[in-house]
C-alpha cells in the first residue's frame, strides 16, 4: 500500500533535485543572497496565482492566529536561518561537505519532532533511515578529499559549525510546520513561511547594502529563467509537498527520504551532463533507494 506522506517526501526529493540545478547554475552567476530573496518572490506569486484559482484570493486571509503565528516562525527558522547558514557552509567548507553534514537533518528532524510531539521511530523505520543514511554519505564520499589548496582550517571549523547550523534550521522549520499546519493547505501553509523568508531576507539585504545585486540579478534574463524554473520546483511544489510529507508521517521519516536529493542527481549527471560515475556512488545510490523502500513497507 502506497503511503501518502513517504509519497510526498520522494515527489519532494525529485524537485528538490531539479531545482537544485537550476539554482547552482543561477547562483553562479548573480549570487546566492539575491538568489535566495528572488526564488522567494518568484514562489510567493506562483502560490498567489494558485491560491487565486483555488479558493478566489491570493493570499491567506482565512487562516488563524496560531497558525500565521507558528508558520512564520518556521519560515524564519527553516528559509531565514537554515538557508542562510547552508550557503555560508558552501563558501567557507564547498558544496560536497555542507551536503553530507546536511545528512544530519533527519536525525535533527527525528529528535526535535519527538521533544515536540513525542512521535517515535519503530525499530524497522529507524532501521530504514540508517540505511539511506548510510548510502548517501556513500554517495557525497565518493567525489574525492574536497581540500582545495590553501587549506584553512579555522574556515573550515566556522564552515562546519555554519552547515549544522543550516541542517539544524532546515529541520526546526519543517517539525514547526508540521506542529501548525494542521487541516491548513500545504500550498497556503507555504506562502505564509515565504513572507517570513522574503521579510528576513530583506532586512539581510538591506543592513548589508546589497540591493543593487539583486536589481542587477533581475536584469540577466539567462539567470532569471534558472531562477523562475527553480523556484517553481523548488519553494513552490518543493516546499510545499514537504509539508504534505510531514501533515502525514513522521518528520524524521520524511527529512530522510527528502535527503536523497545527492542520489537522484547522478541520473543527470550521467544522462544530461555525461560525466564518468564512480562505483561506489552506484553502490551509495543502491544503498539509499533500499533504504527508501523499507520506509514505504
């Protein structure tokens, strides 16, 4: 029997790993503070539009105190802080090793949601998320040392202590939605924690003088296409479907199976980019999907 939550978290993985792509090529070129308010402004009128036709207004007015309440602070803690923190673990540790710090999640998500709602893990599902784990550190292992010359270790202990920050903030923000979302719809649960991601993102940009990148972002037409593309998978239907996944399991559960986004990459990266895959991220990505699949027994 196909279960809904684990459904959503894999649908969430996918488009995380789309957008994944689209944003590594745009922040490339514009940079990741005005990347990150833009894909927040870009998903917020996706939502609008989708809120308009759904229910005949673009934004939530119907929903409670609580809720507003609860949601923006989890968008603070998961878009604000969590992002934050990643991309400053990408600068000063790279990509790779933010990523398999980033594994962490899960088990963050796991923790907080039992100090919230006291759910737990069964034995066999704990099982489960130990195996993908263990095949996505296989996977995010197996691209080499990562140590770029000029090596410093000051910046890579401040790089380490960014990315557990960002895996900390990532999975606070998704166990506070799933704490307030309720009988909320995921898509409109979603436009209230991106009005608490645009809204710190500004004050960010505006202490730190850095508008006139994000006007300069908007005007490269080649990124902005990335940044649209990216942000409708990403915060749009990404997002959102991340909070279906945890309304309908576990957080821990759905942090994990939404964790192999690294696995799901070595398809492009074979089919689109044709770049020469190792034996061991096979191996990793074999690991992760049985790992997957004892989640959805």
């Amino acid at each position: 029997m196909l279960k809904t939550g684990e459904f959503y978290a894999l649908l969430t993985a996918v488009c995380w790993s789309v957008t994944a792509l689209c944003f590594e090529f745009a922040g490339k070129r514009v940079g990741t503070l005005a990347l990150n308010i833009i894909r927040l402004v870009i998903a917020f009128a996706f939502i609008a539009v989708y809120s308009l036709i759904r229910t005949g207004t673009p934004v939530p007015l119907t929903v409670s105190i609580f809720t507003w309440k609860w949601l923006l602070f989890s968008g603070f803690i998961g878009f604000v802080l969590g992002d934050f923190f990643l991309f400053k673990g990408f600068i000063n540790i790279g990509a790779r090793i933010s990523m398999l710090i980033m594994s962490l999640a899960p088990v963050f998500s796991a923790i907080i949601d039992f100090m919230i709602t006291g759910e737990t893990l069964s034995f066999f599902e704990l099982t489960g998320v130990t195996v993908t784990l263990l095949g996505i550190t296989i996977v995010i292992t197996g691209h080499g040392n990562g140590q770029k010359p000029g090596y410093d270790r000051k910046k890579a202990v401040k790089g380490v202590v960014y990315a557990v920050l960002g895996s900390l903030g990532q999975a606070g923000g998704l166990v506070i939605s799933k704490y307030a979302i309720l009988d909320t719809d995921p898509f409109v649960a979603t436009q209230i924690r991106i009005i608490a991601g645009i809204t710190g993102f500004a004050v960010i940009i505006l202490f730190s003088r850095k508008g006139g990148n994000v006007i300069r972002a908007v005007k490269d037409r080649t990124a902005l296409k990335y940044m649209i593309a990216g942000s409708f998978f990403g915060p749009f239907l990404g997002v959102s479907f991340s909070l279906a996944a945890v309304k309908f399991t576990g957080a821990g559960i759905a942090s994990t199976i939404m964790s192999i986004v690294p696995v799901i990459l070595i398809f492009p990266a074979i089919f689109i980019f044709h770049e020469k895959i190792r034996f061991r991220e096979v191996a990793g990505a074999l690991v992760s999907v049985a790992g997957v699949a004892m989640l959805f027994l």
